[in-house]
C-alpha cells in the first residue's frame, strides 16, 4: 500500500527547494511561494488564481532565478518574455489543460518606457476569476462567429519597478533585493536541478489530488482585516496551508497579514541608488539621524550631482520622499520620514536605522572601503537569511548636531 504523502512535511521541502537558490526579503515570502507553487496543482478548485509578482527596484535581484525555480514544481509550464494576449488565450484554451504562464521582463511590456498593453492587461486581470475570458471572432474573411476564450490560469511575473494596479490587486507581491555581500545561495545548474524539482513537482501534484475535495470545499478563515480583495488573492493559498496543515495553517495567515500590508514601490530605481549613496557618503557620514531640510541642502549643494534638475526642478521633500518610500526599512516597511525631537520642535527628517538595509543592499563600497572589508563589517548570517535581521543600527552625535542647525537656521 502506497504510504499518504504528508502535507505539510512536502510543502517544507517545497520551501527548502526554493531556499537553496532564492534569496527572498522576508520568511513571508518563503510561505507564500511555497504556498503559491502548490496551489497551481490545484486551481480548478479554487474561483480565483492569485499572480504571484517578482518585482525589484535594480537588476540582478534574483527574481529570473525565483521564476527558474517556480517553472520545475509548477504544472504545465509555459516560460516568455514576450506574448499576445490572442497567444495566451488559446494557450489556455488548448486540450493540453491550463498552464502556469510563467512572465519574465514584464517591465517591457508595463514599464514607463512601454506604453500600456491593453489587450495583455486584460488577460491577466479577467483570468484571475475562473468566470474571466475574452470574445474573440474566429473564421475566414466574412464568415465569422464570436467565441469565448478562457483565461483562467495561473501566471507567474518578474520585473523591474512596479505593475498597473490593476495586476497589482490581484497579486502576491515578493519585492526582491539584490543580495547582500553575506547572503550566498547554492549556485543553480538545470541539467543537476531539473530532475529534483520535477520530483516535488509530481509529489505535489500526487498530493494536490488527494486534497482536491478537502480543499474545492474549503472555506478557510481569513485573518482579522484581510477583506474584500485581499481575501479573493489569499483564499486559495490557506486553503493550501489549511489542507497541508502541521504549521502551515499559522503561517500562511501571518504571512498574509505582513505581505496584505506590505509597501508599494515606484520606479526611478537607478535614481534611488543614487540618492541612497549620496546619503550615506556625503550627508549622513555616521550620523544617526538628519532632518529632511538639513539634507536637501546638502543634496543641492553637491557639484555634478542630479538633484539640483530633476524634471527641470530642484529636489525637494516630497521627490525625496516619493524616492525613498520604494526601499525598505530592515522591517520591510518603505522608507518614510519621520520626526525628530528638538528643542524647539519635531521636524521631519530620515533615521540611519531606517537606511542602513537599503545601504548594505544597493550601495558599492563607502570610498576606501574594499568590498571585503565591507563584507566583514556586514552581519554574518547563513545561506537565505535576511541580512535585516542582524543588521544593528548606527549610533552616533553627528545627527543631533546637524539638528541643531536646522533648528537655529
């Protein structure tokens, strides 16, 4: 007799998988990847197929890898950079079954440098609901009938910047960050690999089909305060995590709370980096904390640096704001000013502590500083660990100083 495959004891291998080849920002993402690649074994069951987005403010933040990864333990595979939405709707309707589209470099077709692709938009919005689909007229020349194509699928994305609202709400969003000099993953070789995902991908699907009733059926309880769509993106992956049980029930529901409330992103990622340098190096050199007034004038005051043009004005608190709130915080929480006590008020300024990820992250080398001494200086963690969760923030006078200067000038 075959011996019942344990839920909960696969998914944990499932995330183990994506452990040795992915560095995700919070444990969260771990679940809810895990979760995800699960639940595309089972989404005949469920009214509604979350997308999951790998997005990133820099290249070379993991999130090709993650979908390399998602594509040997996810059903019927469909990998592209580039596809019409005419493509897609009969990919889904063909006799193979429903794919997993799996979308790399969607940046091209949503970026800002893009226009907006209407026709793909709707592709992936209608099929998130099994109700969704598209009429299309199909026939030669005059003798032409309307036809419904289906869409219901699950689909999978990577890119740079952000996605239109629209995708967003109906996705699982993982921000990706470049990885830190101390987070080292197993380096990925398909010929070795390949055969070891294809070996969770059939233990899921043999799983998934003895849970099929279990979760068709399921009405999982949603954390306090996920509603409305929020709750149409994670029903499917409790449902998962409820099936599977052990601990995944627990965390699948923390995970939704962090990831639900998790930052929006915005787009000038080069920029940023740019403006995170210059923050470390050249205005708070050491100090724990600096006023946005304080800063602003140390950016305008830099010689051929871009902030004193930036879409024909200088930078002021608001651009600073907007450029900051796409990293963030060692909490995973964008980057927001904050107020600093004086004398004789609280202005609104920025905390090192705040930066410090972002720093370690996207930042070459401080000058004079090798890239192994820097790595040296970084909390040492194991294989997959958030540097965020060693990292200690810097304690110095300089910002108490540079407040006083706001505040007497």
């Amino acid at each position: 007799m075959t011996q019942p495959i344990d839920g909960a004891a696969l998914l944990n291998d499932v995330e183990r998988f994506h452990r040795r080849f992915n560095v995700f920002p919070t444990e969260a993402a771990y679940v809810a990847v895990a979760l995800w690649d699960a639940h595309a074994h089972l989404i005949d069951c469920f009214e509604t197929t979350p997308r999951i987005a790998f997005l990133s403010p820099e290249p070379g933040s993991g999130k090709s890898r993650a979908l390399e990864i998602v594509e040997l333990l996810t059903p019927r595979p469909v990998s592209t950079v580039s596809a019409s939405a005419n493509a897609l709707y009969r990919l889904v309707d063909s006799a193979a079954g429903l794919p997993t589209v799996l979308f790399d470099e969607v940046d091209t077709i949503f970026g800002p440098k893009a226009g907006a692709d209407e026709a793909l938009r709707g592709f992936l919005n209608a099929g998130y609901r099994r109700i969704g689909g598209a009429l299309r007229c199909v026939g030669d020349g005059s003798n032409q009938n309307a036809e419904l194509f289906g869409s219901y699928c699950a689909v999978a994305m990577a890119g740079l910047g952000s996605l239109p609202d629209t995708v967003l709400t109906r996705s699982v969003i993982i921000r990706m960050r470049k990885r830190a000099p101390n987070e080292k993953v197993e380096p990925y070789r398909q010929r070795i690999h390949e055969k070891q995902g294809h070996a969770l991908r059939d233990q899921l699907a043999t799983w998934a089909d003895t849970v099929r009733d279990q979760v068709t059926n399921a009405w999982p309880e949603m954390p306090e305060g996920v509603t409305d769509r929020p709750a149409d993106v994670w029903e499917p992956l409790l449902a998962v995590a409820d099936a599977a049980g052990g601990h995944w029930p627990a965390r699948a529901r923390a995970a939704c709370l962090e990831l639900v409330h998790a930052a929006h992103d915005n787009d000038e990622a080069s920029l940023g980096v740019r403006l995170l340098t210059d923050l470390r190096d050249k205005v708070f050199c050491g100090a724990d904390r600096m006023p946005t007034a304080v800063i602003l004038e140390c950016l305008l005051a830099m010689d051929d640096a871009p902030w004193g043009d930036l879409d024909d004005k200088p930078i002021n608190s608001r651009t600073l704001a907007r450029l900051l709130a796409q990293y963030v915080t060692p909490a995973n929480k964008p980057i927001k000013p904050r107020g600093i006590r004086t004398a004789s008020g609280t202005p609104k300024g920025y905390y090192a502590e705040d930066l410090t990820d972002a720093w370690t992250r996207y930042c070459p080398p401080p000058p004079g500083e090798s890239a192994t001494s820097a790595t040296s200086a970084t909390p040492q963690v194991n294989g997959g660990e958030s540097v965020a969760a060693t990292a200690t923030p810097i304690r110095h006078t300089h910002g108490e100083t540079a407040t006083q200067l706001t505040t007497t000038s």
